[in-house]
C-alpha cells in the first residue's frame, strides 16, 4: 500500500517547483538591444547625440552672439578667447558653428518629419483603397519624381525666395514621393495578410485597421529610411545656402559659412574647412546611425539575438 502510494505521489506533477518560462522581449527592445551592440551604430549615435546637445544648449554653449561684428578683430587667430577664431566680419566662429547646428538640424528634422507624415499618409491610403485613390496618388507622385530632386528644390527655393521655412517646405515637398513609395510597397504586402482581413473581417473601420493593424508593421523601414534622409537632407540645406538660396545672411548656416569663406582659403582656409567638417560629420553621424538601426531591424543582417 505504501509503494503504491510513493508511485501515485511521484507521478502526480509537482505543483512546488516553479515552470520556466522564457523572459519576453519586445521586438523594440531587442532592436535596441542589437543596436546598441553595433561600434558604428554607437559612434553615429553618439556624434547626432552631441550634435543634438549643440543645437538645444547653443545659448549656452556659445561663448558670443553669432551674429555681433567687430571689424577691429576679424580673422583672429584660434587662440583661448576665440576657440576657431573670427571671420571676416568678426564674427566668433565656435559661434556660429554652433548655432549653425540648430538651422540644419531643425531644417532636416522638420523637413524630414513633415515630408514622411504627408508621405507615408498618401502611400498607405493608395495602398489600402486601390482603385482610383491609388491612380491619382500614384500619378502625382510620379509626376513629382520625373523631375531630379535637386532640381526640383531648387526650382521651389528660386521661385519663391530663402529663409528657413521656405527651404524647409522645398526639403519637406521633394521627400514626399520616397516615402509614399516606400509605404506603398509596405501597406501593399500587409493588408493581406490574415490579421489584417480579420480586423477587417469583424468590422473595424478602414481608418483602424490602417494606423492599428497595417502602419505599425509597415512603419520600421521607413523609420531607417527617414534617419537616414536625414543626412541628405541637412547636405542639401548646405548647398541650397552654399548656391545663395537657402538660409539668407546674417542667420547662422554651415552653407552660408563655406560660401563666405572661399573667398579667403589662400588666406585663412578655416572659414571654409571648419563648416565644411561639421557638414561631414553631421552626414556622417546620420548615415551610421540609420546603417545600424537597418542592420537592426532587418532579421537577415542582425542575427539571431
């Protein structure tokens, strides 16, 4: 009797040891996870993080007002008082370094921001509706793109003048076919799928299923793609004001600080090369940073993790 009793108790499941379940991580998580293991994708995140800095503490951080002269002092030296000297105006060019970095980076997130919200908008509307929605979205943009991207924003900023919001309304309207392409393709291949006709099926509306069920998986490419427009577009904003249609004098701009400069490069080559550096490494450090977080995103490249 007690043998029979020890087999029943030793075949019963135990109910005191613990089941093991896997920790679960979000696919967000594990992206930054892979992210922050990657030395290039930390180098090109730490130089936008300090180019960030720059940009949101430049009152503080600049030692002068970027746009104060002083005749008597132009074309100083580097020296303790003047970090990267002064221009031909006088001007502190640690200065205007720094705030050059708040133009470009508010030109290129805005332009960046606004031109995917309208972008990925018009794609998945094409790509969900069909039909004539689809023709007419997909008409204007290609109609958009017959025309070369820098040709087109030129022709923008030629007609209707500088300044910050125009150059930034001509980035904005010449990267909305990208990413209404790219949405495109993406919304197309998932609202087939068998979670998106279910939603469907139990009589979510079309506007739920597309922000609840289509654009969060549709959403990480483009993600990749707009950090790393944002590079070409801050490039872009440099030869607009390089070209003398861009950011207009006296506001601060990396362009307008290389143009002003080669005037002077037998002379005092650092007006051009010092702008024209922080131009490089702002690209630089977005182009590294958006090759990481796809390395990330993508399964193929990333591994498994």
């Amino acid at each position: 009797m007690q043998e029979k009793d020890l087999k029943n108790k030793l075949a019963e499941p135990s109910t005191d040891e613990e089941t093991f379940v896997p920790p679960h991580h979000s696919e967000w998580k594990r992206i930054g996870r892979v992210f922050l293991r990657r030395p290039i994708s930390l180098i090109g995140l730490i130089i936008v993080a300090i180019l960030v800095i720059m940009a949101i503490f430049a009152p503080w951080i600049a030692p002068y007002d970027p746009l104060k002269t002083n005749p008597l002092n132009k074309f100083a030296p580097i020296s303790s008082e003047h970090w990267l000297g002064t221009d031909q105006l006088g001007r502190d060019v640690f200065s205007r370094i720094v705030y050059g970095a708040r133009t470009s980076l508010t030109v290129g997130i805005i332009a960046v921001a606004t031109g995917g919200v309208i972008g990925m908008a018009m794609g998945l509307a094409a790509a969900y509706f069909g039909g004539w929605v689809s023709a007419i979205i997909m008409r204007f943009t290609d109609a958009i793109m017959a025309l070369p991207g820098l040709i087109l924003i030129l022709l923008i900023s030629g007609l209707v003048g500088g300044g910050i919001p125009i150059v930034t309304f001509a980035l904005a309207f010449g990267s909305i076919p990208g990413n209404c392409r790219m949405m495109y393709g993406q919304a197309l291949s998932i609202k087939q799928r068998d979670y998106v006709m279910a939603a469907r099926a139990m009589g979510m509306s079309s506007s739920r299923v597309m922000l609840t069920q289509i654009f969060p998986n549709a959403f990480a490419p483009l993600l990749v793609g707009m950090t790393m427009a944002l590079g070409t577009v801050v490039l872009a904003e440099a030869g607009l004001s390089y070209l003398g249609i861009g950011i207009t004098p006296p506001t601060p701009s990396w362009g307008v600080m290389v143009n002003d400069g080669q005037k002077f490069l037998m002379t005092d080559p650092k007006l051009s090369l010092i702008p024209g550096a922080a131009i490089m490494i702002m690209v630089f450090g977005f182009n590294m940073a958006g090759d990481g977080l796809r390395d990330a995103i993508d399964p193929t490249l990333r591994g498994i993790v």
